[in-house]
C-alpha cells in the first residue's frame, strides 16, 4: 500500500472508529443529577471527555492500518485487475 492509501484508509477508519466510541460512557445533564447549565437542553452530555474518544479513535485506526496492510501485501485478496 502506498503512503498515500495508508493516509486515506487512517482518516477513514478515525472517522469510523471515532463515531463508534462516542457514545460510549456518555452521561447526560439530567442523568448525573446536577444542576442544568442554562442555555442548554438537560440531555446534553455532562462530560463527553472528546479528547480520550480521539486518542482511543486514533488508536485503533493505526491498528486497522496496519491489518489492512498486511492483508492486501498478504494477497489474500487482491485490489488489482487481472493482467497487470
């Protein structure tokens, strides 16, 4: 895989992965039993803790980086058309 397709596959999989811990530990206003802040609705998170959701995001996207790699060098499977 070239430098260009790890780029690619890693933002994609950060996305990925990004999305699917971000709900997870999430605790809403009303939920914790604390005071509402004003100007926001009760179900807003109380603390959504973004930065440990993006390092883990990061994390488990270089790991799928690295399978993917070794999965299509492996030629299990094959991204190229026959006859090249």
């Amino acid at each position: 895989m070239t430098w260009l397709g790890g780029i690619l596959v890693f933002v994609i999989s950060w996305w990925l992965f990004f999305f699917m811990v971000l709900p997870i530990g999430v605790q809403s206003q009303a939920e914790a039993g604390d005071d509402i802040v004003p100007g926001t609705v009760e179900s807003a998170p109380k603390k959504p803790y973004l930065l440990r959701k993006a390092i883990a995001a990061a994390v488990l996207a270089t790991f799928a980086v690295i399978f993917f790699d070794w999965f299509v060098d492996s030629q299990i499977i094959t991204l190229r058309p026959s006859g090249f």
